[in-house]
C-alpha cells in the first residue's frame, strides 16, 4: 500500500502536481528589509594569552546602498540626518566632558546605532508614548529634550531634569513629551509601555508606545513576560530589539542559538520584523507600519535591528575583546556617513555646501548647549530634601486622553448562598 502510495505521488509530481499542504507543518514568515545579510560568526579560543575571541566569514562585502523610503519626504530625511548628526556629536562632547572629570558617574555610548534611535522615535505621533534605554539618547532629542538638558543630567546640575538626582539618561517627561525614564533592570520598560498602552485603551484610545532591548536583555523573564501580555492583550507595543552582536564582553553567537532574533516573535504570535540598524530609511518604514498597526488596534510588532556598537559597554570599557576585522567591517556601515552620502551623491537634496551649513548650525547648537551647561551651578546642599517625599499631590495622576469607561452598577453586593448558610 505504501509503495502504491509512493507511485502515486511520483506520477502526480511528474504531471506538474503537487500533494496538499500538510496542515499540522505551521509556517511563518519574518520579513527581512536589509539588502545585506553578513554571513559570520564569532567564536571563543583559548591561547597562552587567555581567551580571546576570533570572527569567521566573508568581511570584504560591498557596503549596500540605502533602501528608499515608502513613507519619508526629502524634508523629513534631511530633519533624521540632522537629528542623527546631533546624537553623535553631543556623545562625543559627552566623552571629552567626562575626559575633563565634569560629568557624575559614567557615560553610555549608542556609536553606530544613531540611525536606530532617531529614526524609530520620529515616527511616533504626539499622542505616542517613548521609553527609551541609556544607548537611545538620539530618541530623547527627537522627542523633544535639547542637548543641554542631557549633558546637564550627566553632570548632575541644578537645572537637568532631575535637578541633579540622577544620572547618565534616567529622565522622563510623562507630562508633556509622554517620555517614560529608562529603567536599570533591563526589559521593565516592556511591561511598563504594555500598561500604558493598557491605559490609554481604557481611555478609548489606541496608540503607539516604543521601547528598546539589546540583545543580551532581550533574553530576562520580564521581556518575555511583558512581550506575551502585551500580545495577548493586543496592546500597540512597538519593541525594537538592538541586535548590537554584543551583551556587554559576550558575543551575540553564544547568547542564543536562533538565527534571528525576530523569529521570537511567532511564539508570541505577533508580527516580526528585520531590519538593518544602520539603515535609517528602513528602521523608520518598519517603525511606521509598527506605529500605525499599533493606532488601528491591531497588536504589538517586534522588530529587530541589526548593526553594532562601536564602543564598549560604557565609557571605561575599552572593547579590546572585539577582534579587529570586525570594527572595520562595521565602520564602513556607518549609519551616518552612509546617509550622508544617500542625501548629498545618491538623491542630491543636499549639495555639499547645504550639508557643510547644515553640519555647523549643529555644532554651533551644540556649543552654545555645551557652554550653558557646563557654566550652569550644582544642586545647594538646601535642596537635597526636596522632591524625596509626596507634596502638593504632586504625583496625582489625571487620564491623559478622557475619562476611564466603567461599567455602572448598584454598588451592593449580590448575596450569595455560602452568605445565607453562614447566617
């Protein structure tokens, strides 16, 4: 019978045909943007000098061009690059500002995944809500925050955000720029947006809330756990994972063992996407179709970005685990330089001498914000107290959009029959 069976399925296969779809087999599809997938793997070796870490595959490939934009104007590209601009040289001011011993604790660098940050963060509306990581600073500036008010945070002055009672980028803004502070335990953030995506629904709104994970964070309970509720809750979490190859010293090859990160999504059954984090066209299409997926109500999106980070894990991390070659590979995909020259020698909306202006406004912005403040004065010992305990009812929460929907009711409550029996 079988082997009647076996000549039956030849005859049909030899006729063009083809069986039916085995409906226990479930497939899935991710969809992946990049017009580049590097194909190399990190791998751990043991010498005489101790353990060092060595990369295998092809690094002499092209570097792609950018994708075009389904969705961005000129205008809106050049706003991105301008933001992207902004992000690294107030990072790298941050650097020398540390250098000098004038910034409170350490700096976190996002070097190479400025396309990420400001790209994603400017397609959020208004209405939107951002909970950004230390590395997203560039999505605090889309957002509204000015470099002065970051690099006062760093060193801890009077006037940063938190008048000097925190550091590095734990600020917020849940007034008016709907900007939740980062959170140090990583992946608390994803729950915390799915709860204000949940609030905003009891309000009788959809929107769009953003947040990040890295590679290494992506891996704690709580992402898994804040991820599912926001699925089966069919909250509008857009989440980006950073795929940056690093978890501080450990290699994104001995982290996990799927090839994708994105391809977590299926189990939450949610959409998930690749893109590639140096792209800044394509983050911002799969952040947008996120974002608009998320305002019709139609459930969180998962998409991840693949690019690296070109420093170490924090200012005093001096990278020396990452073999060479594959900084060299990645600083010729410089997210920068590569838009660059998509707006000035591939599109020509910018001519040399509009990006070289464009270039100084930044730096002069940043300079004058540099100077304001590194002259602005430290916190008095007299304010210390201030802010440690609830005033005025200064933490009364009001809806944001309208009043929560309740059901109405009596009020009383219906007696039971372990109630009669007890009486």
């Amino acid at each position: 019978m079988a082997k009647k069976k076996q000549q039956k399925a030849a005859r049909s296969k030899a006729k063009g045909k083809t069986s039916p779809p085995n409906r226990n087999q479930r497939t899935y599809t991710i969809a992946d943007h990049r017009l580049e997938r590097p194909q190399f793997t990190l791998r751990q070796v043991r010498g005489k000098d101790g353990v060092r870490y060595e990369v295998e595959g092809d690094l002499s490939a092209p570097v792609p061009p950018i994708r075009d934009s389904k969705y961005l104007s000129k205008q809106q590209c050049i706003e991105i690059y301008r933001w992207m601009l902004l992000n690294r040289k107030m990072e790298t001011a941050l650097e020398n500002l540390y250098k000098q011993g004038k910034v409170v604790g350490g700096v976190y660098f996002g070097l190479g995944q400025e396309a990420c940050s400001c790209a994603s963060a400017y397609a959020l509306h208004k209405e939107d809500w951002l909970g950004p990581m230390i590395r997203n600073q560039g999505s605090l500036l889309v957002r509204g925050f000015s470099a002065r008010d970051i690099m006062m945070q760093y060193m801890a002055k009077a006037g940063s955000p938190t008048k000097g009672r925190d550091a590095s980028s734990h600020f917020g803004d849940i007034q008016t720029r709907n900007v939740v502070a980062p959170i140090s335990t990583l992946g608390d953030l994803i729950p915390v947006l799915a709860g204000v995506a949940l609030g905003a629904r009891l309000q009788g709104r959809n929107i769009a809330v953003m947040t990040y994970i890295g590679d290494g964070g992506q891996s704690t309970g709580v992402t898994y756990e804040g991820v599912n509720f926001a699925a089966v809750q069919n909250l509008g979490l857009v989440l980006f994972v950073e795929n940056n190859l690093w978890g501080y010293s450990t290699p994104a090859d001995m982290q996990f063992r799927v090839k994708d990160l994105a391809e977590r999504a299926i189990a939450y059954g949610i959409p998930g996407v690749i893109v590639d984090g140096t792209d800044a066209c394509q983050i911002y299409d799969a952040a947008h179709e996120a974002c608009e997926r998320a305002r019709r109500g139609e459930g969180p999106t998962l998409i991840e970005a693949k690019m690296m980070r070109m420093k170490g894990h924090a200012i005093h991390d001096a990278a020396d685990y990452v073999p060479k070659p594959l900084f060299e590979y990645w600083r010729k995909r410089d997210c920068i330089a590569r838009f660059e020259n998509y707006l000035v020698n591939v599109k020509k909306w910018l001519t040399s001498q509009g990006n070289a202006a464009l270039i100084a406004d930044v730096e002069r912005v940043l300079d004058e914000d540099r100077e304001f403040a590194v002259n602005s004065p430290m916190p008095t010992p007299e304010s210390a107290a201030e802010g440690v305990y609830c005033e005025n009812g200064c933490h009364e929460i009001k809806p944001k959009y309208a009043a929560p929907k309740v059901r109405k009711g009596s009020g009383a409550f219906k007696q039971t029959e372990a109630e009669v029996h007890f009486k």
